[in-house]
C-alpha cells in the first residue's frame, strides 16, 4: 500500500515508475530497462538493500544509475556503510512526506546533472590550460562528516579552483584551524565530538579567528538554530537539501570578494 502510495505521487509528478518489492526483482529490471535513480530500502525480504548496492556496483550493469537509499535506518554506522558499498545519497524516509520526496529526488536528479556538467567543464579547462583557474588561492576548511557533502559541496568549489581541506568532526576542525591559515570555514552543524554551534562559538571568542567568514550547513531549518548562529556572527546558514553546489560557491565568492 505504501508503495502503491509512492508511485502515485512520482507519476504525478512526471516520473516514470518501476516497481520492486525485492532485491532480486531490483537486478532483474535492471537487466532489461534503462533505470537514471534507483530509490532502495535497505529492509527487504530476500536480499537486503546493502546487498542490492553491492551486486550493481561490483556487476555488469550501468555504473551510471544514481543509488539514494530510503529508509528508517538512519544510524550513521547504516548510512556509512551504504555510501561505503556505492550509494550516492541516503534520505530517512520519516523526515518526507511523499510530496516532499518527489521534490526531493527532483532537486537530486538535477544537482547530479549539474555535477556531471561541472565534471566535464573542469576536464576541458584542464585540457586547455593544463590546469584548473584558481580563485584567488583562497583556503577552505570544510567540517563535515558525511562523505556524500564533503564530495558535493567540497568538489564543487575545488573545481571553482578554491584550496578545500576537510575534517569530519569539530574538534579536529578546531585544531587545524588553529594550526593553519584559512581564508573560509563551512561547517555542518551536527558532527560527532563537537556540534556546528559550539565549533562557531569557539572560532568567534578567538582573537585570532574571530574575522574570518563561516558558513553553516544544516539538515534542519529551526529558525532558532538561525537566530542563534547570527548572533554569534555567523555568515550565512543553509539548509543542505535547499542548497545547490553551485548556489553554495557562488555565495563563497560573494563573501570572499568583498
């Protein structure tokens, strides 16, 4: 019924719908249809989702098919493991209405286009000038732990020819960048050891670190959360899936340019 649920609303929407209540129906259709997305629970009857992720990836078939896991295992240790095994993004299904999803892998499908476009557009400046154009040789530090962010976010403003150095959590990235000399941080706001706010607070009582523009990245949109981060002279709060990685460089060089 769920599932019934689901398609409706992708149709709707002007997706084409393929169904699967299974892994093995999931490797079948592959074999005969031409598939962009897949959208893969991991708790099925039979083989499981990691079990799906592994046997496209590892098997004869279209290395280009974008995996989003979509399921209530939200632990990081599941979401770890399935972008470990080849998925390309991980959505918690009660955090989406059927709606909000449809929208959601809408905004997906897109951004993975703009990335390919990107990919391309970085390889030619390569092959003309025998090497990427460099934005002022300005340093980032980007405090992110999932890899899926740190590849969108970060990729995208290496490829704009910013330096981007990456720590997966806020004590660590407390450290660096009292080590080192950066000219921008990003931060996500929920990372272990050390959360976003506390890692803002942090760099703002500091002398030394206190001018230098942060920009928060977060799951959530509490207008508290927002308040807060202003307050402590944060520059500028995103919500991750209502930022795009070109929209996100394009506010680093604002920022950076002024």
């Amino acid at each position: 019924m769920i599932a019934e649920i689901y398609q409706k609303k992708f149709s709707e929407s002007d997706f084409d719908v393929l169904m699967a209540e299974n892994g093995e129906k999931v490797l079948d259709i592959l074999k005969k249809e031409a598939v962009e997305l897949i959208l893969l629970d991991l708790v099925m009857p039979g083989m499981d989702g990691f079990e799906v992720i592994a046997n496209l990836r590892k098997g004869n078939y279209d290395q280009n098919i974008k995996i989003i896991v979509f399921s209530n295992l939200s632990q990081k240790e599941d979401k770890e493991k399935a972008m470990e095994l080849g998925a390309n993004g991980f959505i918690v299904k009660s955090d989406y209405t059927p709606n909000d999803l449809a929208k959601e892998v809408e905004r997906l499908l897109n951004q993975f286009k703009e990335q390919k476009v990107n990919e391309k557009k970085a390889v030619e400046e390569k092959k003309s000038d025998g090497k990427i154009l460099k934005t002022g040789e300005k340093k980032i530090l980007m405090m992110e732990d999932e890899d899926v962010f740190v590849d969108m976010f970060g990729g995208k403003l290496k490829q704009e020819g910013f330096e981007v150095e990456c720590v997966q959590n806020g004590s660590l990235g407390i450290k660096k960048a009292m080590e080192n000399k950066y000219d921008l941080f990003i931060i996500d706001m929920a990372m272990p050891v050390m959360n976003g706010d506390e890692v803002a607070e942090r760099l703002k009582s500091d002398d030394g670190l206190k001018n230098i523009p942060i920009l928060i990245l977060s799951a959530s949109a509490a207008d508290e959360d927002a308040k807060r981060l202003r307050e402590l002279g944060v520059d500028k709060f995103f919500i991750k899936t209502q930022v795009t990685p070109s929209e996100l460089a394009k506010e680093v060089k604002e920022i950076l340019n002024k």
